[in-house]
C-alpha cells in the first residue's frame, strides 16, 4: 500500500477500540517470569554450542605483527583460535566504519583481533589470555578538543545550511548569545548485552541474535561473509534494550559465524561490558558553538550552531546541530557539522542521535538568551514558533506542530508560574531549589515496513513480521493494530516477530519503529480485509467486528470466512514524498526541579514533568514508558553519563556500570507526563508520530537550566557535576 495523499478520511484504526488505549504490554508475563527467549539463552537451538570470547586489540591504533595462538591452542577444551590469518575472506559493510575484525591493521582499542572457541565459556575465556599479539603501535587521537582544528567538513549527510546574512544580522542584533557548550562520550549501556550464537548448515548461516535492525543485519552479515542474502537468518524476538547499539551487527555477531565455521558447530559469543563500551560504538562527544541573536522582543534574527565531533576515518558526524535547524524562527541563520578523526572507536548513533545532545546546547542558549533579555523562557520559545521549516519557507509547513500548546499545558501542569526568575533566591534546608525547561524536539521519520497477517479456521489473527520489540512494547501496539483493524479483541491476535523469515519491516531506530511498523500491519490488515470480505460475499461496506465479518442483516464469522485452511496475505507501507513536502517532527515541553547542595553542590532532581505531541498516541502506558526512561536518560545525559578517554592510550576508562554512571530509581523520583491530544494525518495511516527518542530531546537541558535557577552557577561542560558547581 502506497501513502502518499494524507489520511484525511476516517479509516478502522480510527475506531480507536483497541488501539489508542493503555493496555499492558502482552509479551510482559514471559519477561519477568523469565521464559522470554534472549539470545545467548537460546540453547535450545543449538543444543552442542560451544564458547566463544573475543580478545580485543590492546592498542588503538597500528598494526599487527604477529599472532601466536599456541599456547591458547594447548590450553583445556579449546577448539580453534579464529583471527585475521585464517577466517578467510572477509568485506566490510556499509553500515560500518570498524572492520568487525582487526588485522592487519588495528582501527581502534579492543576491535576483535581473535575469536578463541572452546568447549566451556570460562576455558575459552581463560585461554584468550594466552593469546600473544604484537603489536606497531601508533599514537592514537583521542581528544576531541586537541583536534578540533584538524576537523573536515564531512562528505555524506547535509552538514551545512546557511539562510540569509547570519554575520551581519547577529552583529545588528539588540540582544545576543554567544556561548560554546561541550558534551561527552556516552555509553548506549543497555541491560542485555550484546550476544549471539551462530550455526551453520551447509552454507546456510542462521544467528540468533538481539538486534534492532533484522533487514540490515541480514544484508550486513551477507556482505561480510561475502555469501547471497539468501543463506543468512537472524532472528531476535527478543532484546534487551539498544538504544542505537544493537542498530548494526556488531562484533558478537561476525565472530561468531566465523567460530562456528571454524569449528564445524554452533558458537555462542557474547560481550562482557567493557567490549561493549570499547569494542562497539558510542555517541561521540562534542563541542558546541551557539549564537543567537534577537530583537528585544525576544523574536530571534539570527541564529548559528556550529558543531564540532569526532569519528574513526571515514566516519560521520554527530549532527546536533539538526534541531537548530527547524526549532525557532529566524531569517539568518547557518548551521555546520565538522568531523575531526579520533582513534576512539566508532561513534554512531544513540538515542536521538544529533538532536539528543544538540538540544543541550541549544536549549541552555536559549535559556541564557531569555535571561539577557530579562524574559520568560517558556515566553522566549513562544515567540518564536515556526509552523514551517525556517531554512525552506512557507512552502514547507509542518505536518503538524504543537509545540506552543505543549509549553503552555507543560508549564501548567508544572506550577512554573512559581518560579523565581533570579537565581540562587530559593532554599529548603540545605539546597538551593531551581526550575528550569526546555522545549524538546524530534524529527519523525517512516521507513517502509511490511507484514504478513493471517486468520485461521478458528477466528485466530497471526502476525508476522521482522519488526523488533527492543522493550517499547512493539508486540503489544502490534497486536492492538491487528486487533482494531480485524475487528477482535487483543486476545484473538499471535504476534510473532524479529525473524528474517518474516517480511521486511521498518525495524526499531530513529524512534520510526512504532508508526511504521504498524502502518506496515494496516497494510497487510487492509489487504486481507478485502481478501476475506470477497471469499465470504461482502462487498466493499462489510465491516469487522465483535470478530465477525457483517453487511446489512448478514453475518460470517472471521473463521468462516478465512476457510478452512485460512487465509494469509502480506503487504507493505510504502511511504511516498509526504515527508518531503511537509516537515515532519514532535515536540514537547520539558520542566524541571533540582536541588543543589550549598555546601557539597551536590545536585538532586526533585521532578520532572512535560507535555508531548507525537502525532497519536498508540498505547499511552507504552507510551509513558518510553518518555519517563527517555526522560531518565536526559537525566543522565545533564548529570552523570561520562565515558572517560585516556588520550594517551584511545580506550575510554570507566569502561563498566559501577564507574559509568546512569541514573537508577533513586535519581528519578516524579515524572509527570502528559500527550497531547494529535492526530497527524500525513505521518502515515495510523496518524501517529514516533515517540520513543522525543523524551530524551530537550530534558537535560531542562535540568542545567534548573541548576542555575537554583544556584546561580551557568554550566556548559556536560555533566554537570559537583566539582564544576563549587
Ligand atoms: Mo536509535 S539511536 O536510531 O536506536
């Protein structure tokens, strides 16, 4: 199915029975009573597996010049040393900067340099350590800010955009900013790590992995091994979190198709922490130039975001000056993304890549803007909506955009009419209290996403699809989907998914997943309305409900109708050129509450809370889930996440959660969420927009503008922690 005129008429997921509504997730009881299959606890499927453990490069950058395995080789139970000299030939994908692995060059510290296969995972653990590698070492690039004038405007992407006369309106301007902001390195730290076990039969590779993305993973493992598409299965129903790491196959994956070859079984490889800190990808630190200009009514003349990150060669940029570019108003305005070359790994995308961090630095500018011009911040932002592109003009409107009603409805919701503009005036015992917001942004993104659906004999919807469940919930919204547009209840629906066996979907990133997803599974659902309205003689008037197919004083069950063997269709999303004709984004208010130590600067948020607009809402318990955790990861975006690198040696330090901080509980304690009411008609047949990355946009910056409420203290070197507070 084509959408490429906006969904101006009513359609079944309007009915809003099953859809639209909070339900839990359906995929919950087997999570937590721990029947929920992740991938290297799928045994079962390869009940002789045997042990793979990576040995990563001690070095950041150079070359090999020798690997002797003898001695892991003789060491208990191992069956194979895998490394560049014997894995055979091998390409790199297009999604990867890092070859998965190392010789004989080395692009980066702990890249895989050897797969180590043994009968047990402590033998093969054990015995990577007596693999000896020589090394030529060369001396790695490591800080961004020493290289920040080596950096190059990057080839892909669009990484310049400039309107109108920003220098000379931005020297006219009445009231000006002009501030750099810095973020660090961040660690996507999800829960599950990164695992895989890899069986061949004949030359047929299958993986059961934990993977965002199945299609890419598929067409990535393919084109490494260079083997036909054909021959590569993954499958990953279930996944512990990713955030962006689990986008591309990683190591975990390649190294164990190449043991398993190697050793004629399946292997079973996963990451230890500090692998998938150093080994994997990260969101690159940056450094940001702001500059905004406006009149003294707060209206913005000029505005300019420069941005400075690093990447191994070859790589890309962190574009956080994205939201810049649709945010705010203004006739002259410019925006650059520059890329210096690091030997830190390969930077790639995290939660909201480009805007998450981009809206750290804006969205404080902004708040020192409003200062200067002695104004309200939620009024700063008001006065400086766009309902069109700004770089484009009128020609490009927004498909939708509430970002005005989500401040003002935030701002109520939070009391922000309490706050005391001046900093450091309100106390409670030992801390000072400050509020601080922001305005948070996303872009919307569709991918074309396909299904299979089928009803059996008995009435029972079945779908299929290789649509990944990274714990947003993506089973249940799925099953709600096919659920309204069949007409039966959320129990009458199977969803099975993460199987490259199953048609195509849009997968889990760029928070796309959910929209697409199941406006590829309305597709289908259309499809197959059709097929079982005409076996069962209805015309085109026939609806679906109370699981019965009815026109008129007639009805067939939906048993009946599929027949007795049933009926099965697949069909696709194809998303045409709306999204070009119209800017596409969400957006949302951020408030919050914090308390900052007088004696230790200590800092504790005290609540949080925000309004959103995300097109509609498909399960708003889903929902919430994701913005709170979103909004937890702003949290520890402003406060504590900091992957520390050695410059000397190109490895980030605190490589483990006990010294890579990420909030828990106990740091979040209120979180008020509130979604607008939206339909976007434009965004696909659902009308809904992504939700899952718009949460993260915009709250910590929240935050470090609630730290100089309460004290007085303008930090603009992400984390904001105790030592740069006092
Ligand atoms: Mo997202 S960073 O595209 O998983």
């Amino acid at each position: 199915m084509k959408f490429d005129t906006p969904a101006t008429a009513l359609n079944p997921i309007d009915q809003q029975k099953v859809i639209g509504r909070s339900h839990d997730r359906i995929d919950g009881p087997a999570k937590v009573t721990g029947t929920a299959p992740y991938a290297y606890e799928r045994n079962g499927m390869a009940p002789n597996a045997a042990y793979g453990w990576i040995v990563g490069s001690a070095i950041a950058t150079g070359r090999i010049v020798s690997i002797d395995s003898r001695d892991a080789l003789a060491a208990p139970g191992v069956l194979k040393v895998v490394t560049y000299e014997n894995a055979g030939k091998l390409a790199k994908a297009k999604n990867h900067t890092a070859h998965m692995l190392a010789g004989p060059m080395v692009e980066h510290y702990d890249q895989a340099v050897a797969l180590v296969v043994a009968e047990t995972f402590e033998q093969a653990r054990d015995a990577a350590k007596m693999v000896r590698v020589q090394y030529a070492q060369g001396t790695p690039k490591a800080d961004l800010a020493a290289q920040k004038d080596s950096a190059i405007k990057p080839k892909g992407g669009n990484p310049d955009t400039a309107v109108g006369d920003f220098a000379g309106a931005f020297a006219r301007s009445a009231v000006k900013v002009d501030s750099t902001y810095t973020t660090p390195d961040q660690s996507h730290a999800m829960m599950e790590p990164h695992a895989t076990i890899a069986s061949w039969t004949g030359d047929k590779l299958t993986l059961w992995t934990s993977n965002q993305m199945i299609d890419w993973a598929v067409g990535d493992m393919a084109t490494t091994l260079m083997i036909p598409r054909e021959n590569v299965r993954v499958d990953s129903p279930f996944i512990g979190g990713g955030f962006g790491g689990k986008l591309w196959v990683r190591s975990d994956a390649v190294m164990a198709a190449l043991g398993a070859r190697a050793v004629g079984r399946p292997v079973k490889v996963t990451l230890a922490r500090p692998q998938i800190m150093n080994n994997t990808t990260h969101r690159p630190a940056t450094i940001q130039r702001l500059r905004i200009g406006a009149g003294k009514d707060g209206r913005i003349d000029a505005i300019a975001h420069e941005v400075w990150s690093g990447d191994l060669e070859g790589g890309s940029p962190e574009t956080a000056a994205n939201a810049t570019r649709l945010l705010y108003r203004g006739e002259n305005r410019m925006t650059s993304h520059r890329l210096a070359v690091l030997n830190l790994g390969e930077g790639n995308a995290m939660r909201a890549p480009g805007e998450a961090v981009g809206l750290l630095a804006l969205e404080a500018a902004m708040d020192e803007l409003a200062e200067k011009l002695n104004m309200d911040p939620v009024q700063l932002r008001i006065v400086n909506d766009t309902q069109f592109d700004p770089e484009k003009g009128e020609s490009r409107p927004f498909s939708s955009r509430k970002l005005v009603e989500a401040l003002k409805v935030g701002a109520d919701r939070f009391g922000w009419s309490k706050r005391n503009p001046k900093p450091g005036q309100v106390r409670d015992g030992q801390w000072l209290v400050g509020m601080g917001m922001a305005s948070a942004f996303r872009d919307n993104v569709t991918m074309d996403s396909g299904a299979r659906v089928g009803v059996d004999s008995k009435g029972l919807v079945t779908v299929e699809t290789d649509m990944t469940d990274i714990g947003t919930g993506t089973y249940t919204i799925i099953a709600q989907t096919a659920a309204e547009m069949m007409g039966v209840p959320l129990e009458g629906v199977v969803v099975k998914l993460g199987d490259s066996r199953f048609p195509a979907s849009a997968g889990s990133g760029g928070q796309w997943g959910a929209n697409s997803s199941t406006a590829g599974v309305y597709a289908a659902c259309m499809t197959l309305r059709t097929q079982l309205a005409q076996k069962a003689g209805f015309n085109a008037d026939a609806t679906f409900a109370d699981g019965k197919i009815t026109s008129g004083n007639r009805s067939v069950s939906l048993g009946e109708a599929a027949g007795p063997t049933g009926t099965v269709v697949t069909d696709k999303i194809e998303f045409g050129d709306l999204s070009k004709k119209y800017a596409q984004a969400t957006f949302g208010s951020h408030f919050a509450e914090v308390g900052v130590d007088m004696a230790t600067g200590e800092i504790r948020v005290r609540r949080m809370g925000g309004a959103f607009a995300a097109g509609r809402i498909l399960n708003p318990k889903s929902a919430r889930n994701q913005v709170i955790g979103a909004m937890a990861m702003g949290v520890g975006a402003a406060l504590m996440e900091d992957a520390v690198p050695d410059p000397r040696f190109g490895y980030f330090v605190n490589h483990d959660m006990a010294e890579y901080h990420v909030p828990v509980h106990a740091d979040i304690p209120k979180q008020d969420v509130f979604f607008l009411s939206e339909l976007d008609e434009k965004s696909s047949p659902m009308k809904a927009k992504g939700v899952g990355e718009l949460g993260i946009c915009g709250a910590g910056a929240a935050i470090a503008n609630a730290v100089y409420n309460a004290c007085g203290v303008r930090i603009r070197d992400y984390p904001l922690t105790l030592d740069k507070v006092i």
